[in-house]
C-alpha cells in the first residue's frame, strides 16, 4: 500500500496570525524600556541603591507611558523612549533667560527635558505647551510648580496671551520636525518667532545630523550647537534665528 500522502499544514487561524504583530510590539516595548533606563535611570552619586533603585523605577514608568503614546501616535512622538539625561542638561545649556522672561517648551511629553530646565531655571521661568492630554496630565503631577498649557504649538500666540505669558526668551522644541509637512513646520516656526523678541531663538533637538527643517525655505538660519552621544539615538540641537539682514 503507498503511503499516504502528506497533508498540508492548517491556515493560521486570526490568532496566530497576529502573534508575530504582538510579539514584535512587546519586544519593542522591552527594547524600548532598556534604553528608557539607560537614558535616564542613572543613579545618583552618593545616594546608595535605594535612590537609584527609585530613579530606575520612574525611569521604567516614564517609558511605559512614553511608549504607550507612540504606539498611540507614532508620527507625533521622536522617538519610542523619553530622551537622555544628558541631552536635557545640554538644550539646558543652550537656552537663554533673564530675569523676567520665560523658556517655552513645545512637546514637553513626559518631561524627560524639562527635568534639565528646571535644574537651570526657576519653575515660573518655565511654560510646557503638550496637545496630549495624558501627557498633561503627568507633567502637571510631575512639576506641579510649573505651567502646563494643553494646546497645539501651531497656535502658541494665541495659547501664551490666554494666560498672559510674555517675554519669551527661547523656544525649545521637543516636536517631531522632521516628520512633519512644510505647512506645519512653518506654522510652528512662525508662531514661535512671533513670540519672541528680535533676538530670540527657537533650540529644536533632533536625532538627525542634518538640520530636521529646510530652513532656506522657511527663511531662517540654522547653527548646530550640540552634538549629545549620551543619548539613544545620539543626538543633536540646533538653534534657529531670523537672518541679521532683517
């Protein structure tokens, strides 16, 4: 008798075929929570393991949260991990504030840079502007001493005079820039420049090594002043001013 031929294995049902989606996602997710850790889950010198154990914990829910709105809007966040500790005190470095004026910070998510504004600038020097209201949530119970604004960066003016905010100094942005269309870019841009004063500037960190807008178009001038390698992806500020000529 011949043998029976052999049967073709069964089509995967609905399940299995999503297990390789649920899979790579939570793969994603521990990748992303490695890196989260290593960005800002450093211990604290002299703190013992109980301090450092406490920033790795915080560490691990920023990045639970950071991830959880990327999965949510992926276009609308740089990166799946908040940014490095390193990377924040270094856009710190670059901003300018007097006594009086303010710092803005556009797409302040989870705060990751916030944290290294507020260890350079007092918390009424500080204004966050965040669309997502989660995330406005958390920075608001993160740094109850400064002003949250829920709103779209593409209407700044009209965010900042509702709650009379002026003397703008810098613009930090945190938003996605180079993910963006031109239209939006320049909507951003020319809010933030209508804000500030003749020589304000916008700092925009980017995880590109070339500037993350066509700045010829948009008519500004772009100078690189941070390169951060502490950072995963490393990481770059740029500062963008209205030509001198004006």
């Amino acid at each position: 008798m011949p043998p029976a031929a052999r049967q073709p294995p069964p089509e995967p049902g609905p399940r299995a075929a999503h297990r390789p989606i649920v899979k790579g996602t939570r793969l994603a997710y521990l990748f992303g929570a490695l890196i989260g850790v290593v960005n800002n889950g450093a211990a604290h010198p002299g703190g013992g393991r109980t301090l450092a154990a406490s920033a790795r914990a915080r560490a691990s829910g920023e990045t639970e949260l950071f991830f959880k709105r990327w999965l949510n809007r992926p276009k609308g966040m740089g990166s799946v991990v908040p940014s490095s500790r390193m990377l924040a005190r270094a856009i710190a470095s670059a901003a300018a504030c007097r006594e009086g004026e303010v710092v803005v910070e556009l797409g302040a998510g989870t705060g990751a840079i916030t944290r290294g504004l507020m260890e350079r600038l007092p918390p009424d020097s500080l204004v966050m502007v965040e669309l997502d209201p989660s995330l406005v949530s958390f920075l608001r119970q993160r740094f109850p001493e400064a002003r949250v604004l829920q709103g779209d960066a593409s209407q700044l003016a009209s965010l900042l005079a509702a709650e009379g905010i002026e003397r703008v100094r810098t613009v930090v942005s945190g938003l996605p820039m180079v993910n963006m269309p031109l239209e939006f870019q320049r909507a951003v841009l020319d809010q933030s420049f209508a804000v500030l004063p003749e020589d304000g500037f916008v700092l925009q960190y980017s995880y590109s090594p070339i500037a993350p807008i066509p700045v010829a178009r948009l008519g500004l001038e772009a100078e690189l002043v941070r390169y951060v390698l502490r950072n995963i992806p490393p990481a770059t500020v740029w500062r963008f001013t209205r030509p001198t000529h004006r």
